[in-house]
C-alpha cells in the first residue's frame, strides 16, 4: 500500500524543531509516562542537558570526540551514475561512514559525556539488532563507563556477531525472555532495571522515543548530521538549498537529526518506513516506553509487533516529534517494502561502490520510486542520508539474492 497522506506545501510554524512545549511535548504527542522514581530521574537528565548543551566547554568536548574518534565531518557524496539513470541530482549524507558504521555513535558520545558530567558511572542501553547495544558499548569504553545492554533473547540468537562485539568491548549484554524476546521488551526491561539504578546509571536510549527529554536530547545529538548536511549543500548544490531531504524511519532518529537542519527552509521533508513498521504512515495513538506516540495496534490497542528485513526499522512505533510533524504536514512518511528496499541497495551497491545499511536502503527505495513516478520533477535535487554501511546486512543479503 502506498502512502496516502497529502502532499501539502511545506509550511513552517515557528518553534518547529525547536525546543518542546512544557512536559515535553511535540503537539499532542511527547510527554513523560513513566513511574514516579524515573520521572524524578528523567528531570535530573533533563536539567543536566539543558545546562550541558548551553554550555560551549560541553559542546566542544562534544564536537572534538566526533571529530578524533567518530570521524566527522562526514562528506557529502554527489551520486553521480544514480543521480543520472534517475533525472535527479542525488547527494548522500555519508553516516556510514562514521567509526561503527551508522549515525547511532552521534547520539550515544553525546549522552555518555552527559552522564560523565552527571557524575554517573554506568550506561544502561536496550539494543534489537545490536547496533546501539555496540555504539553504547563503544562510547562507554572510550570514557571510561561501565555499560549494560538489555537484548532479547531471540535477538541474541540472530545477533550473535554484535553480541560479542559487546562483550569484546566490555559491556555486559542481559538476556531478555519476557514477551516476543526483541527489542520492545528489551527497552521495557531497560527502563524498569533504571528504575533502581537511577543514583549511578544513565539510561542511553537509543531513538528519538521515550519519556522527556529523551526525543528532544537525542534528535539535539543527532542534529549534527543536518548542521553539517546544510552548509555542505550551501556550498555544493546548484539549488544551495536541497528540494527534498529524505532519510529513513525507524524510531526516527537519523532522520530528526537530518531534518532538524532544514526545518526553517522550503526543502520537502520525507521519512521513509518500512511496510512492516510504518508507526507514523499507519500507527495510532499510544502511549508506550514513556512517551505518547503513533504505534501500530491492533483492534484491542495492544501493540503489534513489526516486522522489517531491516533490524533497525523493526519498531512498532515513531518518535513523538514524527508524529507531530505529520500532523502538520511539514514532513510526510511514506513506506517501501523488504524488496524494494534490497534491489534499492544492489543498485547504490552497483553504480556508486556504496554497500548501504538495509535501513538505508528504504530511503534510497523511495527516491528511486519518486523518480520514476514523476513525484520528483526532472532535475530536482535531493539529499538523502545514509544511516549506515550494509557490512552488517551481508550474510542476510547473501541469503536472499
Ligand atoms: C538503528 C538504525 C536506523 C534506525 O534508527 P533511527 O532512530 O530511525 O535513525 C537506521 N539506520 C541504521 C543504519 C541504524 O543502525
């Protein structure tokens, strides 16, 4: 099925990606629902941000870890043989590039020098695919943080490469058996272990989702990417200004960070699902994990499980800042399905020498639709982020082509 949702013309309230409303708030979605120990928790998280992020001593510890460890600034990369076999002039944002592979270390350096600056020792972090479970793992070593990662079972099983590269870098990784042993009960379980361990811990979370201040914080840590996407298109695109910015959805992180640098432009914002876990393309309103969102439900309310050739997209739900930002129109989510998104990552594989993360992947899927389909007039130009390298995808890719 594909999207449905009118194409408005962008239109920028003031205040758009900037700060939430009071409880943290996006419109009607956002908020803080969470028990009483770790709502006194979330605004000691809270207050230790906002103090951190107007601080310039913080911001450029922040900015040079990315820069000696992480490898940023990523390039733009103009995608020369695509852009021409599509009529469209396509530039990737090269998050695979960065040390670990995806946008997820941008997130989890800043909150573990937030929790360093809180005086706390220890990172708490749930992972599905892994791959927040070895940023957070990562980040912990470098600074020297113990780190604890909740995984479910049945993840463990299909993970086992990340698993033990968890444990390589000295995280301790806590089996989940409750529930469908994937990532949403690896995020309930995280978050209640928090709860008696909110004097020492820090809880990373690893999305745009959760409680307040959670996706105000990390889309803060990840905005990084559209800072630096912006000038870069300010000093490479014939346009300056990209026509449309296009990232993919699954809590929504990369692509809140992404979006956040064009908010105040006329660029078409577009996040792209996966058929299987479209929350802000399908989802109805919930509350889960602390945070009222847009979830896929069934008919009783109770959630339903997602489903995604890519790890990173299987969450049953959108960030709360997505949802709001649908509702207002200023960016539409759209959805692509496992095939398209594997043919879309051969042929970047093919014209670019680019290997994309499977996630990646269902950007790229869109784009190559949208330019088919006319909805991306001749010569328009587009940025896309690329979240992550596809060296994690390989043996799923080896089974099914
Ligand atoms: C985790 C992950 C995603 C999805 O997470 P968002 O919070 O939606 O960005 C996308 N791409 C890659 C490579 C990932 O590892």
């Amino acid at each position: 099925m594909r999207n449905v949702l009118p194409w408005r013309e962008p239109a920028t309230p003031a205040g758009t990606m900037g700060e939430p409303l009071t409880r943290g708030r996006f419109g009607e979605y956002g908020g803080r629902y969470a028990p009483e120990s770790l709502v006194e928790a979330c605004r000691e998280v809270d207050e230790a941000f906002r103090e951190a992020w107007a601080d310039p001593g913080f911001r450029g510890a922040l900015a040079r870890l990315l820069a000696v460890h992480a490898g940023r600034p990523t390039p733009l990369t103009p995608a020369r043989r695509l852009s021409e076999a599509l009529g469209v002039e396509l530039y990737l944002k090269r998050e695979d590039l960065t040390h670990t592979g995806s946008h997820k270390i941008n997130n989890v350096l800043g909150q573990a020098l937030l929790a360093t600056r809180m005086g706390r020792r220890r990172l708490i972090a749930e992972t599905g695919a892994g791959q927040h479970g070895v940023a957070t793992a990562t980040a912990a070593a470098l600074l020297g943080l113990e780190a604890t990662v909740f995984m479910g079972e049945r993840d463990i099983e299909r993970q086992a490469l990340n698993v033990f590269r968890m444990r390589m870098l000295g995280a301790e990784v806590v089996p989940v058996t409750t529930g469908s042993r994937t990532l949403k009960d690896a995020t309930s379980e995280a978050m209640r272990h928090w709860v008696g361990a909110t004097a020492d811990s820090h809880y990373c979370i690893g999305s745009v989702v959760g409680p307040d201040p959670y996706p105000w914080l990390v889309r803060e840590f990840q905005r990084v990417i559209g800072d630096e996407a912006r000038a870069q298109c300010a000093a490479e695109l014939r346009t300056g200004v990209p026509d449309h910015v296009v990232a993919c959805v699954g809590g929504g992180s990369n692509a809140a960070g992404t979006f956040a640098g064009f908010a105040d432009t006329p660029a078409r914002l577009v996040g792209v699902e996966a058929e299987g876990g479209a929350g802000a393309a399908r989802g109805r309103l919930g509350v889960l994990h602390g945070s009222r969102s847009l979830f896929l439900q069934d008919d009783d309310g109770q959630i339903v499980e997602a489903h995604s050739v890519a790890a990173g997209l299987d969450y049953p739900g959108v960030g709360p800042e997505h949802a709001h930002l649908r509702d207002l129109g200023r960016a539409r989510y759209v959805t692509v399905t496992d095939d398209e998104a594997i043919a879309a990552a051969v042929r970047l594989a093919r014209t670019e020498g680019i290997v994309p993360a499977l996630e990646s992947a269902h950007a790229l899927a869109w784009v190559i639709r949208a330019a088919g389909g006319g909805e991306l007039a001749a010569g328009a130009t587009v940025l896309m982020t690329l979240s992550g390298r596809g060296d994690k995808d390989v043996s799923t890719l080896k089974e099914l082509l």
